[in-house]
C-alpha cells in the first residue's frame, strides 16, 4: 500500500515526528511518501483532502467540542474543499459515531455523570 503523508515543512516538529511515523510506517511493509510543503499549497491539499496522512493539532476545549469535528454533517467529498482544517478536513463518516455525538450534544456539560473523564488511564 502507497500512502502519502503531507508534512508542513515550516515545522521542526512535524518533521521531526513525520521522520519517527514513516520509518515505522515503512517497517510495517507500507511505501509511504513524506511529502513536505509550505503554504498556500499545503493547506489547499488538505482541505481538499489530497493525502493519506496528516498530523492535525486541535486546540483544547471540551471533550463534545473535539469529537464534533468528526461528525459526519461536517463531511465533504474529497477534491470539495472542507470548510476549515478541524471541521473534517480528514473525511470522517461513521454513523455509529454521529449517534454518540448527537447524544452528548443533549447532555447538560454539566451532566459529567453521564460522560466521566478518568486521567489515572483504564
């Protein structure tokens, strides 16, 4: 399998961390292309969904407010352009997925009951 993996090219951290990811990728048996660009071309291939790998950064905010972005009403065919890099630039659909979503959407934040966050791991 042929992956291509876009690498912003203006940072040291992506390319450090994109060296790590395909070495391992690569040891797996993938044929994976890193491909550093610089904007404007960059961020015109990933909101038009031209790649196979991305590292994405998200800023912080509530557990709903990070996984909406995966919600299927943000999807976009590829070669449209997504309407921002964190809101399913990726192309993410699983209904299953929109379910839980829709659902905390409903939850009162302040319901944490409901939706516990535990930070000593499983």
């Amino acid at each position: 399998m042929s992956l291509t993996y876009l690498v912003d090219s203006g940072s040291t951290e992506e390319m450090k961390v994109s060296a790590v990811i395909g070495d391992q990728l690569k040891a797996a048996g993938f044929d994976v292309k890193v491909q550093p660009m610089s904007s404007p071309a960059l961020g015109n291939a990933i909101l038009n969904g031209e790649y196979d790998i991305k590292l994405h950064s998200f800023c912080p905010g509530t557990i709903y407010d990070n996984l909406w972005l995966f919600h299927s009403k943000n999807y976009v065919p590829l070669g449209q352009p997504a309407p921002w890099y964190e809101r399913n630039s990726f192309r993410y659909q699983n209904t299953a997925f929109d379910k839980i979503i829709d659902e905390m959407e409903a939850t009162a934040p302040t319901d944490v009951a409901r939706y516990p966050i535990s930070t000593s791991g499983p």
